[in-house]
C-alpha cells in the first residue's frame, strides 16, 4: 500500500490531546542502535572514502571505524545509563546476538528494551525474502531475550510497501520508520494496525554528524532546542522526544560529554518521563485500543 | 544543443545587464527601506516517485523505492511543523506568502484553508513538486496549478515560484499565456525587473536561494542558528544600502515545515523575524504587493 492509503492527512491541531499519567509533559524516548556490517559487501557508511572515491572490496579502514563502537564505544552508553537508571530501546540487528553476544548480552541484562532492526545492516529493499529475514530476526532475538519484540525500525529506517503487512504478521506492534509526527499514530496493514512512534531523523546522529557534518558540539545544542520547544508545547499536548545513537558515532570520546551534558539539563526539567519503546506503545494502546 | 528550442528565449535576451548602481529611486510606505516577504511552501512528495530531498540516505547508499523514511521526514512538515510556523507567522503580524503546489491544496486542505483565512498570497508552486523540465506537458500543469488555486481562493494566482525554481526555455512564455504578473525563478536582482517574453512582459519578484532553508540546513548543511544570523545579516546590509542611495530594497525569506517547523529550528526564525519586525526599515509585504508598490 501507497503511505497514503494507510493513513488519512491529520493536523496534529485538530486532534484532541492525549493524556500522561501523573500530569507529566515530556516523553525522552532514548534509541541505541547496534548493527552488524558485513565485511564482503560495501560498508553501510563512510568516514573516509577511498581515494579517487570509488567504493572498495573489502573496506577495511570503515569496517574498523563502525567496529570501534562495538569495541569501545558502546561501553561508554553502557555506563552512561547505568548511572542515570534508565533503560533505553536498543534497536539490534538480530545477527548481533551472535557475532556480538557479550554486547547483547550486557543490553539484556540490564533490562534494556530490544526492538527488531533486521538481521544485518543493510537496506530491506535488496533483501531476497524479506518475509523470512524478519522472521528469522524476531525469532532470534525472542529466543535470546526470552520475550518477542513489539516494536521494530527497518534498517536505515527503510521499508517496501509490503513491509508492514510482514511485520503486522511477524507480531511486530510498533514502528519506527514513520518519523512524520510528534505523536503516535495508527496505520493500515492487510494484516491488522501498526502502531507508528515518532523516532527521529533529526535527532539522530547519522544524518547530524556522518550526512550533515555537524561540529560534536551542536549535537547538545540541537537536542536541547528540541527539548526546550517540545517542553513548552507540551503544556496544551503530550509530547515525545526521540534521541537516536550509533556507538560508533556518538561513542567516540570526542562526542560522549555532549550526549552526558543532555541528560544533566534534561533532569532539571518537570514532567519528563523517560520511557522506551515499549512503555510509549502501552500508554497508547491503553488510550487508543489499536491491539486487543 | 547551440541555443534555446523555438518559442524559447535565452537569459540574455529576455532582460539586459542593468547594475543597481545609479537605477531611478523607488520609496516604500512609511519611510521604509525593505519590503521583506516571507514565502512559505508547501509542497506534496509522491511516494511512487525519487523523493526531491533526503535527509538519510539508505545504508551503503543508492535511491531504494519506496523511500518511507524521507518521505515521512517531509510529511512531518505538513502534519506539525506548519502548524508551528504558523503561532509565530500570528504572534509577529506577519502576513506570508503561501508557494503551493496544486495538488497539496485538496491533499492538505487544512494548510490551505488556515493560508485563506489569513489572507496570505497563494502563489503557483507547479503542480507537484517536480523539475519542471520532467513534466511531459508544462503547459497543462501551469493550467491546473492555476486551477487548483483558483477554485479554493475564488482568485487566480498571480504570482508563480518553480519547483525548485526550475524552469524550461518556454516557461515565461506560458506563464503570461496563464495569466501571471510575475515570476520569482530569477534570483539575480534586489528589486523586481521585468522579463520579456514572446507573449508580452513578465515581472520578477526578488526571491532568495541565500535565505533560504533548503539552501542552508539541507545542502549546505548549516547549524539551526545560521538561518538567524544570515536573515539578520542580509537585512542589514539591505537596509543600509537603500539607505545609502535613497531608495529601496526586496527582501525575501523562504521557509519550508519539514525543516524549520522542526522544534529544534524554531526560534531561530522566530528570532529573525523579531530582529527584521522591530527596525523602522522594515515593511512586510507580499509578492503580489511587492510589485504593485514598484509599478506605482
């Protein structure tokens, strides 16, 4: 289906607000985001094109850029959450239960939300059967956290137009992928409503410092403006904000105190819940009704 | 190819080298110095075509179809951030521009009815937001812009911004066919000029690549804060020059939802507009006003 037959147009002004329990504002929705990147195909992104800029076989040099995250940087998220207590959505491709189990391992024992992010890094359209690949993820990552996933973001954010029809079949409840509002919303599937959380392409560390080129520092900078304005409209509506990391990106030493330095000014403020995919999707549900 | 097809013109044909230096004076109401207009535009991506912008590209790149996460990104303008736009369009007075593609006014009749209700100018935006160059028949689409236009406002438009400013050697020629006064593709001027076509004169609006959003945050990749700082910078050094010659200047500042409707980016227009609203120099306008003022 066309993204408009899924969904009518709606002003997010002509809506009645939602409610939060507590009379709280602000939802901070943290996202880890973990990926496997295969050494034999052309890394998903580039720190340093090869020279004369052609995309070489094996690309080593960032291959080793994105395995640093899973080395080190990660590590540095780790211990950030630990000392905050807080318990992010880790978006995971399933293949890290594998080649990275000491990392999934740590996120499941710290209690940390696992949310289905493919089986490898790459897009979903060149996948050959896109039906088992996203059964084959959620069965995995249900086998190694003992609980299946309810949400799911395509890799790279990318979906076909069956996509959520085989994830509505898959058990998935919740998506990423549809970053155009700020508040949940419900779409169409042959197979029943998904339910779309407002994750975020403009905080995210992608398009903010490997698209855009963006100085470490403007990362505070932008996510607080975000903050501060969502924060001031919450006093007529709810509202949601998504932060997305890749450890390899906002891992790097040169970036970690900026992400820190959010959660300390985040904590000076009232009314903010900080809650992960799962707990944002069964608020919703418990007001709209989309899944028995 | 050697020169434009027939019924086209080149540039340089349709308007003569003329430096600003030395031009008669023109005098705005009130003593002002600068006719700012705000165009805010609106557009409707196609999921079945390439999406005209991209905020993240696809892992290992490449142009995969569909393209959900860009196109909801733009979407997201169009649900929110136009709705945001417009609180601080009300609080500062400001009366904008609206550039719209035809299609978007029956897509997102709530956009266009609040435009109407606070009689912003609708100006022709093409009729979905392609290259013009790529739509099979230019005239037919100018025809149904107009249309889509002229059926919700009950006025026909006269003002016409290209999707992305693009243009085909005949589109002047059938701008003035469709009845237009002006055109605003030109960006080479502070005052509004006149183009000729094969069909009788054409005027141009100054509008603005420089100030603009697409321009800074989406290829130029600018920190939010810039778009202030650059609209404060442009507005001064305008108000100064047509101070120093005695006479006037237009400046435009373009918005689209999906990139300053994002909550991060906010006050920084708010911030420019309250710079631009509080100078003596300054009266907003619109195109179609811009150029009624300069005709005299």
């Amino acid at each position: 289906m066309l993204p408009t037959e899924r969904q009518e147009y709606s002003a997010i002004v002509d809506r009645p607000p939602l409610a939060l329990p507590g009379g709280n504002k602000i939802i901070f929705w943290s996202i880890v985001n973990l990926e496997v990147w295969d050494i034999s195909r052309p890394m998903a992104r580039q720190v340093i094109p090869a020279p004369t800029g052609q995309v070489l076989l094996p690309d080593v040099p960032n291959w080793s850029w994105h395995e640093y995250g899973m080395r080190v940087g990660v590590w540095r998220f780790f211990d950030l959450y630990k000392r905050l207590g807080l318990r992010p959505t880790l978006s995971i491709n399933a293949r890290v239960c594998l080649d990275y189990e000491r990392v999934a391992a740590e996120a499941r024992d710290a209690g940390w939300e696992f949310m289905g992010h493919a089986y490898e890094q790459m897009p979903i359209h060149k996948v050959d059967d896109q039906r088992g690949m996203i059964h084959r993820s959620m069965d995995l990552l249900q086998s190694f956290t003992g609980k299946r996933p309810v949400g799911w973001l395509g890799p790279g954010l990318t979906q076909t137009y069956e996509t959520p029809e085989l994830l509505a079949e898959a058990g998935v409840k919740y998506i990423g992928d549809w970053v155009y509002d700020d508040e949940p919303t419900v779409i169409r599937t042959g197979k029943g409503p998904l339910v779309t959380l407002p994750y975020s392409v403009e905080l995210n560390d992608i398009p903010m410092m490997i698209v855009q080129h963006h100085e470490s520092a403007y990362w505070k900078t932008r996510v607080m403006d975000q903050f501060k304005r969502l924060h001031q409209e919450a006093s007529d509506r709810p509202k949601i904000i998504a932060v997305a990391i890749h450890p390899y990106i906002s891992g790097q030493p040169h970036r970690i105190r900026y992400l820190e330095e959010i959660y300390q000014e985040v904590a000076g403020y009232d009314g903010v819940l900080h809650w992960n995919g799962e707990q944002i999707y069964d608020w919703y549900n418990s007001i709209a009704r989309v899944h028995p | 190819m050697s020169g434009p097809p027939p019924g086209g013109m080149l540039p340089g044909e349709r308007i003569a080298f003329d430096p600003i230096e030395g031009r008669a004076k023109k005098h705005l109401p009130g003593g002002a110095r600068v006719a700012v207009w705000v165009i805010v535009n609106i557009e409707e991506w196609n999921p079945l075509q390439t999406m005209p912008r991209t905020v993240l590209t696809p892992p290992a790149g490449g142009a995969p179809m569909p393209d959900i996460p860009n196109w909801a990104w733009h979407e997201y303008g169009n649900r929110v951030g136009f709705w945001r736009i417009l609180r601080v369009l009300d609080t500062m007075g400001v009366t904008a521009a609206l550039a719209i593609n035809g299609s978007a006014i029956s897509a997102y009749g709530p956009i266009a009815r609040a435009a109407h209700d606070r009689g912003w100018e609708f100006i022709g935006h093409g009729f979905s937001q392609r290259n013009m160059q790529k739509v099979p028949d230019e005239p037919e689409d100018i025809r149904l812009t107009t249309a889509a236009i002229a059926g919700f406002c009950g006025t026909r438009p006269r003002g016409w911004l290209g999707p992305g400013l693009t243009e085909t050697w005949q589109t002047p020629e059938h701008l003035v066919d469709a009845g237009y006064d002006y055109v605003c593709d030109w960006v080479l001027d502070d005052q509004p000029v006149t183009l000729r076509t094969r069909r009788g004169p054409l005027a141009n609006v100054p509008y603005t690549q420089e100030c603009n959003d697409v321009a800074m945050m989406l290829i130029q990749h600018h920190k939010a804060s810039e778009y202030r700082d650059r609209a404060i910078d442009q507005f001064d050094c305008l108000a100064a020059d047509a101070t120093a010659d005695d006479s006037a200047r237009v400046m435009a500042l373009v918005l689209h939802p999906y990139i300053m409707g994002a909550p991060h980016r906010l006050r920084y227009l708010r911030e420019a507009l309250a710079h631009i609203k509080a100078s003596p120099d300054a009266v907003f306008m619109t195109g179609g006003g811009i150029l009624d003022w300069w005709r005299n």
